[in-house]
C-alpha cells in the first residue's frame, strides 16, 4: 500500500469557464481523517467533486493520485471501483428504485462479485440499527420523500454498507437536529471503527467532529488552501471565526470587487433613471 492513500498535487479547477480552485495540495494517509473548512461558497464542494471526477468540472493543473494510482483522467465509476466514495449535500430522488437495491447493486458493481441476498440483509438491519433507522425505509424508494436527516441517514448507510477506502462526507451535518447529528457521527464512527477509511469531512460547522479524532484540518477561501494545521485549528476557527484566517491580499481582492459592484449598480441606477426620465 502507498504511504499516502490521496495526493492531490497543485490541483486547479473551472466550471463553466470561471475558475475555481487553484492550486490544491495535500496529502491523506491511509485511515486519517481530514477536515476542510471555510465559508459558504469558498470551493469546499467543488473540490469533492472534482476529486471524484465530476463532468460538471474541468480540471485545468494538477494530478489527483489514489492508492499509488494516476486517476486524473478516469471516470467517476472507476474512482469509485477503486475506493472512493462521495456523499451529497442534498442527496437525489430516485424513484422507481429501492434504498436496498441501490445499495445491493452498488456492491455489486463495485466489487464484481453476487452479493448473497441473505448475508446482506442481515448486514444492512445491524447498519441501519447504528443508525436508529426503521427498517422499512430500506424498501422505500431512494430518498423519495424522506426528510432531510432521513436522506443524510440513507448516505451514512451507503458508507457502512460500501466500506470504501477513502469517503468524502460534503456538508453531512448541515440542516441536521442535534440527535440527528449524533446519530450520523455515530455511523462515521462505526464506519472508522470496522472499516479504517480515510475521511475528508467538508463543512464549515464543526457539530459532526465532536466524537471523531481529526488528524489535519484545512482551511479554503476563495478556493485556495490559506491556512493548515491539526485539530486544534478547528477549535480556533471556533472562537475566531474564518475572518482572521484570510489573508490580507484576499481581503483587499474583495474589497475591490465590492467597490466595483457597487459602482456598477450606481451607473445602472443613473442608465435607469435617465431612460425612465426620458432624457
């Protein structure tokens, strides 16, 4: 196995033409679990998707290696064949399939081996005990009407049931209940215990890290990387908020961008007046 199970090497990305993320660089050792952090809008999502190779963006610098492996230019199944797994903010509906049978196939596809009905069965129930879901849900049709903490609940089940290498948790506490955030740490936890994936968790709450041990945590503004360090980070961002952690030069970028928006809504206000005046 490679000492580093994720290298993202000076990864810059785009969508839509509109750059990104610009040169992106850390490593993740096998088991270790990361923390990226920022406010809303900083890229935080965009990097997981680009890791997992999302089409919605382009990665324009960078390599992306994964267990020893180059996967820079492989699709998102085979990254998920390989190890990796992705949870969704606002998870899709999808009807016409069950929770159970999406999950069954996925195994399936993954691992290219029959998954045996009765051992499965089995192994989802004790999952979804961890997760203080009924079982019923499991027949259900994926995420269709379930609740925001039910569709959160249904991810964290995908994880313990798909035991990947590698998990990227995108806002999985956000919209949650304090129980409900309990109960989806619980999983990770179970999911570190029996498993020993690597994590990296996106969010700019800090709810769901309280039972978890963080080895390094990451800091993005902007779509840059500004600041990293341990868990202790975390705690400070706590107390100080991300204001302090942006570097002058972006703040002075903002600054500009703000002066030039506002300059611009006052010359279509003088346009609009001039036109609705009839001068």
């Amino acid at each position: 196995m490679a000492e580093n199970l994720l290298e993202i090497q000076n990864v810059s990305a785009a969508a839509g033409g509109k750059a990104i993320l610009h040169n992106i660089s850390f490593n993740i050792r096998p088991g270790e679990i990361h923390v990226l952090m920022g406010q809303n809008g900083a890229g935080k999502s965009t990097l997981g998707n680009v890791l997992m190779g999302s089409p919605e963006y382009e990665l324009t610098e960078g390599r992306i290696i994964f267990d020893g492996n180059d996967i820079t230019g492989e699709d998102t199944d085979k990254r998920a064949k390989a190890g990796m797994f992705l949870t969704f903010q606002d998870p899709l509906e999808v009807p016409g399939i069950s929770l159970e049978s999406f999950i069954r196939t996925s195994m399936q596809q993954i691992t290219g081996e029959r998954v045996k009905l009765a051992a499965f069965k089995k192994e989802l129930e004790d999952a979804m005990d961890v997760l203080n879901m009924n079982h019923s849900y499991a027949e259900r049709e994926l995420n269709v009407g379930f609740s925001g903490g039910e569709k959160k609940k249904a991810e964290i089940l995908q994880l313990l049931m798909l035991k990947p290498k590698f998990a990227i948790l995108d806002e999985t506490d956000s919209g949650l209940d304090v129980d409900a955030v309990r109960t989806v740490s619980k999983g990770v936890e179970e999911f570190q215990k029996k498993v020993g994936g690597a994590l990296l968790i996106i969010t700019h709450s800090t709810r769901i890290l309280e039972s978890l041990k963080v080895d390094r945590t990451h800091i993005m503004v902007r779509g840059r990387i500004v600041k990293e360090g341990d868990a202790s980070l975390v705690d400070e961002v706590n107390r100080n908020g991300f204001d302090k952690l942006i570097p002058e030069d972006i703040k002075e970028m903002e600054r500009k961008e703000r002066l030039a928006a506002a300059a611009k809504a006052a010359m279509e206000a003088v346009k609009s007046a001039e036109i609705g005046g009839g001068v």
